[in-house]
C-alpha cells in the first residue's frame, strides 16, 4: 500500500472513530459552499433566555432541571436534539433523585424533567426556532399511586405533640402546622405568604401555589389572629414582607422570611420522634391531605375541590357543574374549626339559605 493509501486510511479510520460519515462531510462542505451559519441557538444558550421570560415559580421548579439539561445536551443546537436525548436526561434525573421512604422510584423527578424540557421547547417552536418540540415525543412515565393520605385524629396529636414541645422555635413550628391543617396550604402558600395577603375584614388568607396561581382561603379569626401576631412579634411591618419568620438574632430588628429548610427540618423530626411518621414518610403535603379530607367529609367533594384549589378537570365533564362558592368553603371551613366566619351562609329560619 502506498504512503498516500495508508494516509487516506488512516484518516477514513480516524472519521470513522469520531461517528464522522461521508454524508457528513459532504453536508459540511455544502454548507461552507454557501456560506450559510446556522441562526438556531444551543441549549445552553436559550435556556437563560426562557428562564428571563417565566416566573419565579416555574423557575423554581424547573430550574434544576434545566441546569441538568444544560450540563448533559448544552452544546447541542435546539434543531439537533432527538428524543432520545430529552429521554437520556429524564432518565438522569430520575436516577439522580432523592430516595425517600415513601418515594416512587424518582418517578416524580423524571416527569418533571419531562415537563421542564418541554416548556424550553414550546418556546422554541413558537419563536420558529424548532418546526416540532422532541419532549413532546417522550411520554411521561406512569404515576404510581401515592401512599399519603390524611391522618387520623391520634396522629395529628401526635404530630401535634412533637411539634409544639421540641425543636428551637416550636412556636413558628406549632403555626405552621395550624396553618397547613386549617387552609390545606402547599409549601408555597405558606412560604409566599406576606402581610398584604392576610384580609381581616373578610377573614381570608391569600396563597400562592403552583402553576402560577392564587386562590383567596378562609380562616378562623384565631389562626388570623396567630398569624398577624406571629409576624408582628418578629418585626414584620411593610405589607410586603413575609408573614412566617424566624425570629430575629441579637441586635436585628426582624427575623428571617421563613425558607422551605425549615419544612424540611420539621419533616426530619416529625419523623425522627414518630416511628410510624418515618415509616409513611410523613412532610407537609401529608397536612394538606388531612385538611381537604375534613372538608370533604364535612362539605362533599365539590366544596373540597375549591378548597383545595384544584381546577384540572381530568376529562371529567361534571366538574363544569358543580363548582362550589366561596360561601360554601367558608361553611365548610367553620364547622371543621368550630368558629363563625362572616363569609359562612347561615341558614334561615325556613331552611333557606341566604
């Protein structure tokens, strides 16, 4: 074989070895020919410009992953990514997750990751830079059936004992609870909650929670109360600030707006304290079960559905039918803490309600 031979293979080998096809070369040089430059963006660089344009929720809970997606599929351009790198990533996720004692696998992490490539994506295609979305083509994986449930009236004391009797600020651990088992409150309703949202004159609290939504919650004029107090006594002043605090260190004048850390610290010892808690996993989100599960049991499912500020209708046509009113979740809300609410219908002498 001659020195050129041996040269063009070894060069054919080297191209072969990197994934490099005659096609390829050929695609390169017509492109080179005309002079064209690809205007299409890579991951790494559209990312941050959709994360500028979504809120501050969506960022927070996508965030995570979009980094991932960053870090594994970065330097690809948005056209040139397949559905089986949405998929490698989604998998990577899952893998990746925190495994939990009532986890599913990361089940939840991979659908999320999922669900985050696909908003980067509905971005891209509709600012023509993709024809078609590739996260679309990768099916979420099936949800298991969830373990929590609301707890029994025992637990609750339970849990209640534990909270209010130890840690290093049982009395910001105690109101949280209160809060999460009297509104049925996500994280984020009580971590966003700030004093403009508590209304004394109507006796609601306002929560913010996933998906970008608000929803107005009615409350005993007790835990009003508690609240108000709560964010007084450690330095909460402008409408703007947050109701939850720590308290405030020597020589600070207001406490810390409360962190979703302390939730987590409170999960931990709630299940440290309780064996059965540890065993089920027991968080926040266990409250929230408990709390629409009173209200269903009291006010039936349509006044829990509000309650619980649920609005997907799952296929279901009867849900376009049988919204609750505020009124009735107020009810609902004051035969469960056994005080009056002024947004409660009261029922009349003959059996009218007004």
């Amino acid at each position: 074989m001659s020195a050129d031979a041996k040269t063009l293979q070894a060069m054919l080998t080297l191209l072969a070895n990197a994934g490099i096809t005659p096609d390829d070369l050929q695609a390169a040089a017509s492109q080179a020919d005309s002079g064209a430059v690809s205007t299409v963006p890579t991951v790494a660089q559209f990312v941050p410009q959709v994360a500028e344009v979504t809120s501050p929720t969506t960022r927070r809970t996508y965030g995570t992953y979009w980094k991932l997606m960053v870090a594994m599929i970065g330097t690809l351009g948005l056209d040139q990514v397949k559905p089986i790198d949405i998929a490698r990533v989604a998998a990577t996720a899952r893998d990746k997750s925190v495994q939990r004692r009532n986890g599913r696998g990361g089940v939840g992490a991979q659908e999320n990751a999922i669900s985050a490539m696909r908003v980067i994506f509905r971005h891209a295609v509709a600012n023509k830079l993709v024809g078609e979305s590739p996260a679309l083509a990768v099916p979420k994986p099936r949800r298991k059936k969830s373990t929590r449930r609301g707890l029994s009236d025992d637990e609750v004391f339970q849990v209640w004992e534990v909270v209010a009797s130890g840690g290093d600020d049982p009395e910001l651990d105690a109101l949280l609870l209160r809060f999460f088992l009297e509104t049925g409150a996500r994280r984020g309703g009580a971590l966003g909650l700030r004093l403009r949202d508590v209304n004394t004159d109507r006796q609601q609290v306002r929560l913010f929670e996933k998906g970008d939504t608000q929803r107005w919650q009615p409350i005993s004029a007790t835990l009003l109360d508690a609240l108000l107090a709560h964010a007084h006594h450690r330095g909460a002043r402008d409408p703007d600030e947050s109701v939850f605090r720590y308290r405030a260190k020597a020589g600070v004048a207001v406490g810390r707006p409360l962190t979703r850390r302390r939730l987590n610290t409170l999960a931990d010892r709630i299940q440290e304290k309780l064996p059965w808690a540890g065993e089920l996993g027991v968080s926040p989100h266990w409250f929230r079960h408990t709390a629409v599960t009173a209200i269903e049991r009291i006010a039936g499912y349509a006044v829990a559905r509000a309650f619980a500020g649920h609005t997907a209708e799952n296929g279901e046509a009867t849900n376009t039918y049988i919204k609750a009113q505020e009124t009735e979740v107020a009810q609902a809300v004051q035969t469960m803490t056994g005080e009056s609410h002024p947004l409660a219908r009261q029922a009349e002498p003959d059996g009218r309600r007004t």
